[in-house]
C-alpha cells in the first residue's frame, strides 16, 4: 500500500503537551532535509556529486558545533540519542559502568554490567554515593542532564570532578537539554535532533575525549572510524537546520506557565515531583491521587490533550516509573503520574486547556 502523504499536512495535534516524547519539525528543518534529498549522493564518493554530499555533511557539522560550542571534530553522527548512549557506554575503554537510578532507558540499558547510583527525594544523584563508588576501578559513569520525566537537572559539575579525581569518564545524556540549556561539562555528551526541531533517527555523541573511545560499529569506517555507516545526510541536513533555528526566548514564558500550572495542580490535589529541585521550565510530572495514568491519558486524550504517562507500558501492562521509584514514590503513586511538556510554540491556552480538564477529571473522580 502507498504511504500517503496527502492528509499529512492537515493532521491535527490538538493540544499537544508531549515535547519530550518528540518535538514538532521546523519548517527550516524540513526544507533543509528535502534539498539534501534532492541533491543525492554517498558523501564517502570521490566524485563530484559525492564530493557536494560531503560539503552538505560538514557544513550540517561546523553548524551545529557553532550552535552548540564545540569543534565540530568532536561531533559524530548516530541514529539518534540512544545510539549516542550506547556508543559511549559500550565505546569507552572502562571496565566498570556506573548508571543513575533515573537514567533514560538509553543509558541504563546500554550495558548489562551496571551498577547503579541512587537518588534522592527529588531524583537528585546522590554525590556521597558517587564518591563512595569510585573507590573501585575507573568506571564509565552515566549521568543525564535533565530527567525526560521531571525535567530534574543534575548537578553534572560536581559530578565530573569526583568522577575525573577517581580517573573515570563521564557521560551525559542531554538529550532533553540541548537548545534548552548550554552543554554540561563532561568528557562525552549525548544529543538527538527530534527533541529540538529535527527529525526522528539523527543524534550526535560529542567526543571530549576522543582517544578513549572505540567504535562499536567500526563498518565502513565513517565518521573518523567511529561509527561505521553511510551517513544520513537529510536526517543531518535537517538536524543543522533545527540547531541553527533554536533560541531560548520561550522559555521565561514556559517557565511563568510552569509556575502558574504547578500552583492549580497541587491546589486541586496534586502531587508535583522533582519540586524540590532546579528543574528545566517545559517540564511537570504530576501525580493524581487514586487515578492510574492510563485512565488519566484516555480522559485527556478524549478531550483532544496529548501527554504522556511517567509510567512505561509494556504489552498492555503498564509498570510503574522508575524514575519515581528510585525517588522513593510507592509503586502505586508512581503509577499515577502524567508528564506534561511544553515546547516554543506552547500557548497559555494550551496549558490553561490541560489545567481544566486535569481538575474536572480530578472532582469526577473524586465524587465517584
Ligand atoms: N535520552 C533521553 C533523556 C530521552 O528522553 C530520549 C528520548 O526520549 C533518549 C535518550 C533517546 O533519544 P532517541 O529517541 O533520539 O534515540
């Protein structure tokens, strides 16, 4: 069957609170991807038109690493955050791998060997936990940024310098923090583009410390030996043309929402986690006593409002968050978080919209 592609540009998302499960493609990015498609080659090509693929590559490149800081010979392409994750996980010459209780999925699951380094209350790494920890061999350490479900942010400074005195590396998943915040300090860093206006598929390890790491798919030896595979250069073309279109003049106005919608949840019987903490301005998990996310995400669905569960679901049963656990939330409260996320082009009536029906679902509930 053809894929069509004719009612794609009148799909509606409604009221659409879920930027951290994906954000929405920039025009600029979407344009950039079609004219790199248009202009095929395999950038590894010694002929012309390959020749013109690999300029398009390394101009993606140098324009990223100016958004963002770096030398864009510390930028190699993935497929994304998780494979970012998994390169420095696996990639880093350490023999002991150390993740935080609420790492992403990507991370925590990127080794088997792990040992986990617990948070607290408010999802906080635990420093003195950390310090004891490295007593041992040199470990590979991974620490996120901002959490995806509480937009908690590490204290990744302090974390580094235990780790570096202990002759470990660092990881930092900032996957949620890219465009939002500037690049924790760390020796290697994870982004993906589809959190910040690029499409789904594309992502970048940004090697600090590039002699420490090994390919774990060596293939046809791109991306300086580290990540076999031909690069996906409209995925990259569109990812730079996300970078180059990013600002932060939403978040004042995101954080201000925050606030104000934070302040009616826990008004109406709301419980809000990570509050204790700095957390990033598009971020709220809020906990609805008594009600299961699945039944909030259906109520919510209904009235038009797309936002996600704290908790995973798994073949039709849903699990707890770990995220939560590891904060010391029972297991029945973890399972009644929803995560509301918000992006640059969020509304005050979007969140004013999400508000009241977070409250009629609460006084139905409640009076059932
Ligand atoms: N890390 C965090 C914190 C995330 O939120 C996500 C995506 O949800 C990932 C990693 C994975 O990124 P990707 O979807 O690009 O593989």
């Amino acid at each position: 069957m053809p894929i069509s592609t004719e009612s794609d540009a009148a799909v509606d998302n409604g009221v659409y609170l879920d930027w951290n499960a994906t954000a929405p493609m920039r025009p600029a990015a979407i344009e950039a991807m079609m004219a790199a498609a248009e202009r095929w080659a395999n950038p590894a090509s010694v002929h012309a038109p390959g020749r013109a693929a690999s300029g398009t590559l390394e101009t993606a490149r140098e324009t990223i690493a100016d958004v963002i800081g770096v030398d864009p010979r510390q930028i190699i392409f993935t497929g994304g955050g998780t494979e970012a994750a998994t390169l420095a996980m696996r990639g880093v010459a350490r023999d002991r791998h150390i993740v935080s209780a609420v790492e992403h999925a990507a991370v925590r699951d990127a080794v088997r060997d792990r040992e986990i380094l617990p948070v607290d209350d408010d999802g906080i790494v635990r420093l003195g936990a950390l310090e004891a920890m490295l007593t041992g061999a040199p470990a590979i350490v991974g620490v996120m940024h901002a959490n995806n479900e509480t937009g908690v942010i590490q204290p990744l400074s302090d974390a580094r310098e235990l780790i570096r005195r202990a002759g470990g590396l660092l990881f930092a998943d900032a996957v949620q923090t890219a465009g939002k915040l500037d690049l924790p300090e760390a020796d290697f860093v994870g982004i993906s583009a589809h959190k910040l206006g690029g499409p789904p598929g594309v992502g970048a390890l940004i090697a600090f410390d590039e002699q420490n790491l090994r390919a774990i798919q060596p293939g046809g030896g791109q991306e300086g030996g580290l990540r076999g595979g031909t690069q996906n250069l409209p995925g990259i073309a569109g990812f730079a043309a996300a970078a180059a279109a990013l600002d932060r003049d939403w978040m004042p106005a995101a954080r201000t929402r925050q606030r104000r919608l934070e302040e009616r949840l826990i008004a109406a019987g709301g419980a809000i986690y990570g509050a204790g903490a700095t957390r990033l301005p598009n971020t709220t998990l809020v906990g609805m006593p008594g009600v299961p996310a699945t039944t909030q995400l259906m109520a919510f669905d209904l009235d038009g409002i797309a936002v996600s569960a704290g908790a995973a679901c798994s073949s039709g049963k849903v699990e707890a968050s770990h995220v939560l656990l590891a904060m010391g939330v029972d297991e029945i409260a973890a399972g009644e978080a929803i995560r509301v996320s918000t992006g640059w082009s969020t509304t005050d009536r979007d969140v004013e919209r999400f508000a009241s029906s977070w409250e009629t679902l609460r006084r139905r509930r409640r009076a059932a």
